[in-house]
C-alpha cells in the first residue's frame, strides 16, 4: 500500500540523518533548481510523504554499457538511488529473481503502478523479420516496450542505443534497430552518448523526482540540462583551436602539450555532449583529455559520420577515402578538363568565325560601298532636282 | 576600312550599377569564404606559437569568415530585392527559361555555345537562358550554403539570423553532415566560378561584346542584326 | 521429465534463455539459447580497420576495452606493426584494471545473491557478523554498528514493501546454505562493492579519457606522457593510478577474497557440481615482452583436454584447422552448407531465422536455436575463463599461479578436483582478481622506470596512413577478456575492411551444440545439477553465473 511505503525523509531517517540535515538537504534542492524559497515547503513536502517512484528498466539492442555507467555514479552513489530514492523494479542486470519470477516483477510493478511508474529504457529495438532479433521471455522487445510504454508517467530512453539506434542501426542496420521513440507515442526524453555520462543519468531521473518535471528538452528531446552545447564550446583545449595550434601526428610534441585535436578527427565542434563539463568518472577527464579526438558518441548518426580520424566524414557510396574534398577536387577537375577541351573547339571555330566575319565583313562593306554609292547618286539627283525647284 | 564596321555595333547599358556593386561584392565574399572555409576544413601551419596566448590566427581565419559569411548574406537579400525592382535584364525571371522563346534561346545556347554543333544564333542582351539558369541554380546553392553556414554558426551565436536555420540540423542529421554538405557545396561554387569565368573570356573572344567589361561599366555592345528582340 | 524454460536469465549481460529437462529432481538435458543480435560483423564491412576497435568495443560495456584491445591488435597484426612498450604496459594496466573490476562486480553483484540470503540478513546477529569478519579480514569497515546499520538499512527498505531488485528472489530456498550472519556481511559488501567499483575504473579514465569504454588506438595508445606539462599524463596523474592501484588491492585482498573464502567453505558441495567440458583453451595475454612473443605472457597460451593437466597442446589461431565456427544450431546460414565449419578469416554472418515466431513457449531445439555460433578447436568443445587460465597456467607451471590456486585449495582443504566445478570457476575468477590486482602494481612500476629511463613514446607511426599498408592483408587478435579466450580476425582489402570476425568467450561456453551434437559449456555443465524446486531455478542460475555470461558479447 503506497501510505505505508516511507517516503524520502523516512529513508534518510533509518540511514542516521537528523531533520536538520534533511531540511538542509531540501534547501540544497531548492537552490539548486533555481526556485524561490517559498518553494522549500514544496519540496520538503514532496520528499516527506512520497513512497519511492517505482521504475522499470528494459534492456533491448545494447552492449548494458548505459547500466554499467550508472553504476559509476559518484553523486548520488548508485546504492542511495537504488535502494532509497526509488524502486528500481525491473532490471534485467541487477534484479535477484530470473524467469517468469523476473517478468512477474515487471508485470506487477506496471499493474500496481499504473500510469506511475517511470519507464527507462536500455537499448534500440529491432524491427527485422517481425523483431525476431531481440526476445525475451519468447516475447519481442517491440511488444514488451509498447506493454510497458503505456502506463509510464515518463520515459528516457538511455544512451544513443534507445535514443538513435547506435551501433546496430549502423549501415546497413542490419536488424532494423530503431530508436524507441519511433515506436511509441509519448514523449521521451533522450539522454544519448554512448554511454551516457553517470552523473547525468542520475541527473536526469533525480530532476524527474525531485523538481516534479520533465527537464526542459531542445527540439530533439534532450534535456538542454546537458546537451545544449558542443563538446568543443567548453573544451579546455580551445584555445590550442583558436590560437591554430593541432596535434599533426599521435604522441607528437604538440600531442605531448596537448594542442587541439581538431586535425585528428575531433569531432567535439559537431557533438552536444557535456563532457567537457561535467567530466567522467566523478569529474576526472573525458576523451580528449586523455588525448583522443572526441568520436560524436552522443550524434545520432555518428558512426556513420566516420572515419573517426578524418576532420570530415565520408560520403556513404564512395569508399572510405570519398570525403566532400576528393568528390570536390574531382569535380573541379573534370570541369577544367572540359574547359580545355572548350577552349581548344573554339580556337578552331574561331577561325571559321574570323573567316566567316571577314566575309560578311567584305560583304558589308560592298553593301556600304553601294549604298553609298546609291545614296551618293541620289543625293546628286536630289541635288539636281532641288535646284530645279 | 574599320571605321566602317564600328557603324554596325550598338552601344546598349544592361548591368544598372547595383547589379554590378552585388557582382563584386559577391565574388570578394566568395574568395574569402572559399579560403577561409578551406582553412577551416584543412587548417595549415600558418604561424607556429609556443604558447596559444601569443597567437589567435585560426579565431581570426574564422572571424573572416563569419563577417564575411555575414556581408554575402545581406549582398544576396538585396540583389533578391533588386530582382524585382532593378531594370528587365536584372529582374529574377530572367533566370528562369519559363518562356518558349526562353527555352528554345536555352537549347541554341547549348548547341552553339557548348557542343559548338551550331554556328550562329541571335543573342540575348541580357544573360542567354543558359546562363541565366546557371544562376539560378547557384542562386539556389547560396541560399543552401547560407542555411548550412548560419545553422553551423547557431551553435557558437544566439543572435537572431543564425537561428532562422537551426533547423536545418536535425533535417540533415547532425551537425556532423551539415558540416559535410556546408563543405561540399563550397566545390559548387569553385567550379561554377571557372567555368563561368571562362565562358564570360569565351562570349567575349568569339562575339566581341564586351561581355567582360560589362560587369564593370553596365554596357555592352551589339550588333543590331544580331539583337533578338527590338524594344 | 519437466521442461523449465528460464528466460530471461537476470543478473548477466544480454538475453540468455535456458530450456531444461529434469527428471528425478535433476537436469537431464539442457539448451542455452542467445535471444538478440545486432549484426556487428555485417556493419563492420567496408569500413576503416583503424575505427574497428570503437565498433567491436561497443560489442559490450560490461566487459568493455576487451573487444578494443583484440582489434587493435588484429589490425596491428594484419599491416604489421608492434606498438611501444609504453603502450604495451598501458595496455595491460588497463587490461588488468577491467579484471580486477568485472570480476568484483561479478561476484557481488551478479553472483553473489546466488549463495546470499537477503532475507535471512535481516535476522542476523551484526555482533556476530562483525566477530566474523575480524576474524576473516583486516578490513576497518567491521563494528558491530557497522552492521547494525547496514541491518537497519535493509529492514526499512524490505519493510517498505517495495522490494526493487530483490522482488520474488529465491529466498528462503533449501539451497541457500549460509549462515544469517554471513549473509549479512555479503549485504554490507554488495553496498560496499557497489561504491568501490566506480573508483578502480579512473585508471581507464585517466589513460583512455572514460569508463566504459575508453579509447584505444591502432600502433600504440592515445594518451601521451609528459612530466613537464599538466595537459598530458603527469605525475598527478601518475600518482592518481599508484593510489587506485593500492586502494584495489586493498579491496581485493581485504574484501573479495576473504569473502569468497568464507562463503565457499558452506558450499562444498558445489565443487563437485557444474564441471561440465573436460577441455580448457587459453590463448593466454599480458605480455611482459611484446605481442608477438607468447611465451612472455603472464597467462600462458595453451589447451587442455580430457583435464590431463600433464599436457598442454598448443594453440594457432592462423591455422584454419584449428578454430572453426559451426552454425547447425544457429540462426545463420553458410554459401558452403550448414554442416561445415568455417575458419574466422572464411567466416560468414548471413541470417536465417528458423525458430518459432514470437510470442513462443517453447524453442525448436531439435533445429537451429539461438544466434551464437558454435566455435570448436580441433573439432572439440572447450571451455574458456579464468578457470580455463588458471589450469592451464598451472599444468604450465607459472610459479604465480600455482602459488594462488595451491594456497586457496589449502585454505578450504579440497583437491585439484574441485576446480572442475561451479565452485571452482567461482574461485578461479577470484584468484586471477589476486593475480592481476599484483600485476597492476608490476605492469605499473615498469611504467614509472621506462619513463625515468627517458622512454616517453606510446606509438609507432610508419604504418598509420593507410597508404603504407599492402593491398591485400589479413591478421588476428587473441586475448583473454574476463570471461575468457577472446579473438578477432580481420581481412584488409583496399584498406578497407572485407571481413571482420569475432570469436569471443562467451561464443565458446553458451553456444548451441555442433553439428555433431555435441554440446558446449553451459549445456553440458547444467547435465546432473540438482534441482530442488522446478519452479524456482536458483541451482541453474548458480551454475550458469559461474561463467559470468555476457551474451551481447557472444553475439554481437
Ligand atoms: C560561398 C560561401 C561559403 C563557402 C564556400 C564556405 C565554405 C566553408 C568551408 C569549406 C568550411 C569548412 C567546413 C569544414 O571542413 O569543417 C566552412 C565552415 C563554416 N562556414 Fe562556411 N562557407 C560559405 C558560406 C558560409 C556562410 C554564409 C556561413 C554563415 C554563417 C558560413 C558559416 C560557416 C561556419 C559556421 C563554419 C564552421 C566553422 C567552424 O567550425 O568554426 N559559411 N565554410
Ligand atoms: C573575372 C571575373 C568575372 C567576370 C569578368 C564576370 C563577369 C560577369 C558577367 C559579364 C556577368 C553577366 C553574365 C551574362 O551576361 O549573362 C556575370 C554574372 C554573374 N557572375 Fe560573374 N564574373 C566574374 C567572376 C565571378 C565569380 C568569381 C562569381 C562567383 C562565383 C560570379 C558570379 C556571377 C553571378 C552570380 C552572376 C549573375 C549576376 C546577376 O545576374 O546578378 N562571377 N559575371
Ligand atoms: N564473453 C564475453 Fe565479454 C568478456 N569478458 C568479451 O570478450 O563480456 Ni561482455
Ligand atoms: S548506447 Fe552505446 S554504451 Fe549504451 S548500450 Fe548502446 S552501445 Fe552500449
Ligand atoms: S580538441 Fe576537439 S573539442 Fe577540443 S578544441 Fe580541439 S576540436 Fe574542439
Ligand atoms: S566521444 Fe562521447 S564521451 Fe564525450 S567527448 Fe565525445 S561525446
Ligand atoms: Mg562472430
């Protein structure tokens, strides 16, 4: 019964805070969201009487990398969310009870929590040969989502997996994966990268709870929270970019002073990502850090964006080496080669041309000769005839 | 006697000077763009700091090519204006081979100027039809280069132009592809350019209308037996 | 005769299906069935081999680096290029740093509720439970109010009636064997474990930018050291990797193995349970001399078969009559028939779904059921892992080795035998953890001594621009991931990619039977396991988490 769950106070009691804390807790929250102070008594309340939010977490098409993130979580730790922020229900890679015992779980958390409980989701969803290319339990990923999708209060789908498709959705898909949004129709808030950061996987299902909102999304349904700029905006690095000092070769001198990346491939000016921020692993370091470009993990698309080594990127038909400059090059030479051949046409028309105007040229004036000529006449026969007048 | 054939040329004015203010104003930007971007895609060592303190030359490169990005921006929203209020030879229509007369001008241009399988045709006072298609189709591919450019540009500006094009993004899937056509359609240009700096040498060489020194004086010449239509 | 059907298995990576028979209280027969795949091998076709390794990686995030590791490799392999020794000692500080990770991560979180009794916990003694753990360990975290909060903790969240992970567990089942007291300290260490295991993972952060699945790179590594210079790996840094390296040995000895200890000493029963193979194939890693020189490695390359520890065959991943992949049980088909086996540098991935159409009850066993492949060397199923490592480590008599497996078979007073078994290979992945948590330290301290030597360089440079390489090129990577023998091949064409392949741990122990019937690990391993309740399949999963199963891996 949900009056005799304990709610977010009751748990931190049983773990030794004082209400002191807890209150102290609460105005952190508060302040950390912006809100006006009154908003404290709003806060407090919500986390004094609620049972934890029960949550179901699929798993479709995925490597479980975004769980394996998850776990990294430095702050909250992942023990505090999982056993006293919310009920995590359903997890294939945590849960205790295999089997229908495990289904049933998830059945009785969606039953007793309709329209409630929040909806997570692992991993893309193939839609090939009826979804034969993810099962479980005999039954497709495509039916468990759309079962589970619909009494969800909210949905995230984590990592570029659920919210792109990722690496199986790679050409040419050959499973058809397809992102969970494409397949159900309520809101999803998408938290791509591949993985996502643990500290905004947290974030986001922490906003969700403790400010009673869906975080704001940009236009393609990722929380601006964290995905609003690029990689390269915040990149410690930029001023190597701006000042036009590139690593030239791995482990180079530049390398060793860590000038940008941009000429190795970086693709942190094309990738809304918060890693240049928010750091990984409790705010250690992130790729280009540690020296590697960043490969656009959180782009949808992005490993069909590659080579990861090259500036830009190929265009798909052509071969790896095919990019915008060999396909330009190309076309700048076949136009120069037709314009020689242009050219060396028309020295030859040319002289037909010249032939061509000097005759009419010699005709021309033959005609002004006679008109001439014909209006001399005249003008001596108008002349004669004036005169008679 | 040369005298004599001066007497068969027209003298006629056709490019009003802001036709021939946005031509200029036109090629300027795009040699700044064509380089800039260039060195944006493909930045050489140019100069060569220990510190990035001491230098800002790639900021600058790109600052170039953001104002110069800017001034083709507003040069092409006016010559779109003065297609519609400039003289007949600049108005927008011209561009487009809608009429039969126009269409069939088209083919003549490409038979004789192109395939050089016809000799002589009546030419046109403004651009023929061919010409004129070019560039509306290059006036197709600024506007493309312009929304790929500013839609880029909106993620490093809030301001208002870059943001009419954010949605070219999602459409073309990604930055990381805007960024990919925004460069492949730079080569659009470089080759349009080579082949219509030709061509302009070419009509000039083989008609002798001053086609060249048009685009600085607004005349060209003509011979009244070789001018099409008589208004 | 029933026929128990556990789908989904929970607590591993992927979609694991296990259909077994019982008759008599024990499993007769058993299927282990892959239920989702991706197409790796497919969508790695035509690309860049120098990008393969961020593909394969994604292949799994539990075991993430291993893939990238095999693949650089085989590119490496393929055009011809040794990489630096600081990248090989990079290499194999990472290496060892996702053991020493997936292999706590495994034991407490997704094994450990197999032997643990959540619920007993709440009736423990923490005073007890606290003598206990003096008496096992020199860990400080062990008060009798350690413990009682930890109790705490847990009554109020099973009170709350919102039971999360933990709904419809097996609790109270006969075959938990643990005293309440030690299933309390396995609750305290499950919490402990979960907050440790974010830590030993910065050493990926700092050398390959984040965990999972950091970055790697084809001829070397992409981080670059620098002592004058905080934008490269620095001695901050450097210092940073010594702490968690210390911290994780710390954990590991004071913790893990402790806690392994204690709780298989109740459950010696399970070392004569789930032996299943008698044959064990390592293709051995960790090279404290190159790549190319095997028999530098820490873990020796080598199979065993029939258990005859006394010989150790050798083991050729180029010869195309070793390894071969079989797909008569799988959903796949060959151009050359589905009876015949393929080298990976022939092998083929082509679709072809014969199973029953979902929703189904049952799987069609007698016919194709399941994605894996089914790869066999010399025709023989093996079983690969850290059991697979220790014993062949051991019949080759690495001084190391022998020294961790004699002392754990002395501890708890069993013989050699008892490593057959699903005990043993739980003991196994923990002895290795020993093994390679020590090795970080040496792989750690070389590093330090080649960079005071003057030696900075972690990459090789002439075979980078694809221009360099032969037109035509093919090569293999081997390595042992956690769960097991792990390679790639590849077949470079016009410096693209014209056939990627992966062979993984995981394909080898979970696969179908052959096209001989024979079954491979999971299948033969389950053959006689009691079962005391058919409705309830705590003994199956006991024995099928012995082997940590990572199926997206064996899939992929
Ligand atoms: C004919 C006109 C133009 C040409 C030829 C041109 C060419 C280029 C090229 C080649 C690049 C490099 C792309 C790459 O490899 O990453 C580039 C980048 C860019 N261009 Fe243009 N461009 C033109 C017009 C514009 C316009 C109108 C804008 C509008 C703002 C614009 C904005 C940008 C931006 C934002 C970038 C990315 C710069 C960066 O990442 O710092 N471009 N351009
Ligand atoms: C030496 C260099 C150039 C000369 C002498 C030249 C000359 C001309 C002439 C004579 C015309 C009128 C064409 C006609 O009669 O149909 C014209 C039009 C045009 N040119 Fe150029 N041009 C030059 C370079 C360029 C370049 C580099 C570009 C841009 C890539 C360019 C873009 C255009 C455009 C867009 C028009 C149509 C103008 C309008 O109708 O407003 N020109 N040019
Ligand atoms: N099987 C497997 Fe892996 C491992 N260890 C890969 O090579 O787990 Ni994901
Ligand atoms: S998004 Fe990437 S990290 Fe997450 S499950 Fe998919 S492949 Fe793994
Ligand atoms: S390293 Fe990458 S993200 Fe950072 S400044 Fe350079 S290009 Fe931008
Ligand atoms: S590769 Fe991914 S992790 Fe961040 S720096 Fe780039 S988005
Ligand atoms: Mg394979």
């Amino acid at each position: 019964m949900n009056n005799e769950v304990p709610s977010i106070w009751q748990s931190m009691k049983a773990k030794g805070y004082s209400r002191r804390e807890f209150l102290f807790f609460c105005g952190v929250a508060v302040a950390a969201a912006g809100l006006k102070s009154s908003g404290l008594a709003q806060v407090v309340d919500a986390f004094e009487k609620k049972p934890r939010p029960p949550v179901v977490w699929l798993h479709f098409q995925e490597c479980t990398c975004c769980s394996e993130s998850f776990i990294r979580s430095s702050h909250p730790i992942v023990s505090d969310i999982i056993f006293d922020t919310l009920s995590l229900d359903y997890t294939e890679t945590l849960q205790a009870a295999s089997g229908f015992q495990a289904e049933k779980a998830r059945d009785d958390a969606m039953k007793n929590n309709m329209g409630k409980y929040i909806l997570l989701v692992e991993g893309s969803v193939p839609t090939g040969e009826n979804g034969v290319y993810c099962m479980i339990g005999g039954k497709t990923s495509e039916q468990i989502l759309k079962e589970a999708a619909e009494g969800a209060a909210a949905i995230v789908a984590w990592g570029s997996c659920a919210s792109n498709g990722c690496i199986q959705a790679a050409r040419p898909n050959p499973t058809n994966a397809t992102p969970i949004h494409k397949l159900i129709d309520k809101p999803v808030i998408k938290v791509p990268g591949c993985p996502p950061i643990a500290e905004v996987m947290t974030a986001i299902v922490t906003h969700v709870l403790l400010f009673e909102q869906i975080p704001e999304l940009d236009s393609q349904g990722r929380p601006k929270e964290f995905y609003s700029r690029r990689v390269h905006d915040t990149c410690y690095r930029r001023p190597f970019y701006d000042a036009g000092l590139f690593v030239e070769s791995w482990d180079d001198d530049a390398a060793r002073q860590g000038y940008c990346l941009y000429k190795m491939g970086c693709k942190g000016p094309n990738t809304y990502n918060a890693c240049s921020v928010t750091k990984w692993n409790s705010n250690l370091s992130y790729p280009i850090q540690a020296g590697h470009g960043c490969i656009g993990c959180s782009e949808a698309g992005f490993w069909d964006a590659g080579p990861f080594y090259q500036h830009l990127g190929s265009f798909p038909g052509f071969g790896i080496e095919s990019t915008a400059d060999t396909i330009g090059t190309t076309a700048a030479a076949v136009a120069a080669g037709g314009v020689a051949v242009h050219a060396a046409a028309s020295v030859i028309r040319k002289r037909k041309l010249v032939l061509e105007q000097r005759a009419e040229a010699a005709a021309s004036e033959a005609l002004y000769e006679e008109r001439e000529a014909a209006a001399a006449g005249k003008k001596a026969e108008e002349e004669e005839g004036g005169e008679e007048q | 006697m040369a005298t004599t054939r001066v007497a068969t040329y027209q003298k006629m004015y056709v490019w009003e000077l802001p036709v021939r203010l946005f031509h200029w104003v036109n090629v300027l930007c795009m040699i700044a763009l064509i380089a800039t971007g260039l060195l944006i895609g493909s930045p050489q060592k140019i100069f060569d700091a220990a510190e990035p303190s001491q230098q800002y030359w790639f900021g600058t490169v790109r600052f170039t090519h953001f104002a110069a990005a800017y001034i083709f921006f507003f040069n092409y929203l006016f010559r779109i204006y003065w297609g519609i209020v400039g003289n007949k030879y600049a108005r927008l229509k011209e561009f487009i081979p809608y009429t039969r007369e126009k269409l069939a001008d088209f083919w003549t241009v490409l038979k004789v100027d192109i395939l050089q399988i016809q000799v002589r045709r009546d030419l046109a006072e403004g651009h023929n039809a061919l010409a004129g298609f070019t560039y509306f189709i290059a006036f197709v591919i600024f506007l493309f280069q312009v929304a790929t450019g500013f839609a880029l540009y909106s993620s490093m500006s809030g301001s208002f132009i870059p943001r009419l094009f954010v949605w070219m993004v999602p459409l073309l899937g990604g930055d990381a592809w805007v960024r990919q056509w925004h460069h492949l359609s730079m080569w659009f240009f470089i080759v349009f350019a080579l082949v219509h700096i030709y061509l302009v040498f070419y009509h000039d060489w083989v008609e002798g209308t001053a086609s060249t020194s048009s685009m600085i004086s607004g005349w060209k010449f003509r011979k009244p037996n070789e001018i099409k239509r008589d208004d | 005769m029933t026929r128990v059907v556990v789908d989904p298995i929970t607590r591993i990576e992927g979609h694991l299906r296990i259909e077994a028979t019982i008759e008599g209280g024990k499993i007769t027969d058993a299927y282990s069935s892959g239920t989702m795949v991706r197409g790796f091998e497919k969508i790695l076709k035509g690309r860049d081999p120098r990008d393969a390794w961020a593909f394969t990686e994604r292949a799994c995030g539990v075991c993430t680096t291993v893939h990238a590791l095999a693949s650089v490799r085989a590119v490496e392999d393929a055009i011809g290029v040794s990489v630096p020794r600081n990248a090989e000692l990079v290499r194999n500080i990472m290496f060892c740093t996702q053991y020493v990770h997936d292999h706590v991560v495994h034991f407490y979180h997704l094994h450990a509720l197999d032997w643990v009794d959540v619920v007993s916990a709440l009736s423990a003694d923490p005073v007890e439970t606290s003598n206990i753990a003096k008496s096992i360990s020199n860990w400080p975290k062990s008060s009798p109010k350690y413990f009682a909060d930890i109790q705490t903790r847990l009554k109020t969240f099973v009170e709350s009636g919102q039971l999360g992970i933990f709904a419809n567990g097996y609790w109270g089942h006969p075959a938990y064997k643990l005293p309440k007291e030690v299933n309390l300290l396995g609750v305290a260490h499950y919490l402990e474990a979960l907050e440790w295991q974010k830590e030993i993972v910065k050493i990926h952060t700092i050398f390959g930018g984040k965990n999972p699945h950091p970055n790697y790179l084809v001829g070397g590594i992409p981080c670059s050291f620098n002592l004058e210079d905080v934008n490269a790996i620095n001695t901050e840094k450097l210092n940073l990797v010594a702490k968690l390296i210390k911290d994780a040995q710390t954990f590991v000895e004071q913790v893990y193995i402790p806690d392994l200890m204690a709780i298989a000493g109740f459950y010696k029963d399970w070392a004569a349970i789930g032996g299943g193979l008698k044959n064990y194939l390592v293709y051995g890693d960790l090279p404290t001399k190159g790549y190319g020189f095997p028999d530098s490695y820490k873990f020796p390359r080598g199979a065993i078969l029939n258990r005859d520890l006394s010989k150790v065959y050798d083991v050729n991943g180029k010869d195309e009559n070793e390894i071969k992949e079989y797909i008569s049980h799988s959903w796949y088909k060959y151009s050359v028939g589905d009876k015949t086996g393929l080298h990976p540098w022939k092998g083929e991935t082509e679709f072809n779904f014969t199973g029953p159409q979902p929703p189904f009850e049952q799987l069609q066993v007698e016919n194709k059921y399941s994605w894996l492949k089914t790869p066999r060397w010399k025709d023989n199923p093996m079983e690969v892992g850290p059991l697979a490592r220790l014993l062949v480590g051991y019949a080759k008599g690495s001084e190391e080795i022998k020294e961790v497996v004699d002392g754990a078979l002395k501890t708890l007073d069993v013989p050699v035998e008892a490593l057959f078994s699903t005990l043993g290979r739980t003991a196994a992945r923990g002895l290795e953890t020993r093994l390679t948590a020590r090795w970080l330290k040496e792989f750690y301290d070389e590093l330090i001594l080649n960079l005071k030597g003057g030696d900075f360089s972690t990459f090789t440079r002439e075979k980078w621009e694809p221009e360099t390489w032969p037109t035509e090129c093919q090569g293999v990577g081997l390595s042992e991931a956690p769960r097991g023998a792990l390679a790639h091949w590849i077949r470079i064409k016009d410096r693209k990619i014209e056939n990627y392949q992966l062979v993984v741990p995981s394909t080898w122990n979970a696969s179908p039977r052959d096209a001989a019937g024979k079954r491979s690990a999971y299948e033969e391993s389950l053959l006689e396991t009691p079962v005391a309740n058919d409705e309830q399949p705590l003994e199956i999963i006991r024995t099928i988490h012995s082997f940590d199963p990572c199926l997206a891996c064996a899939v992929h």
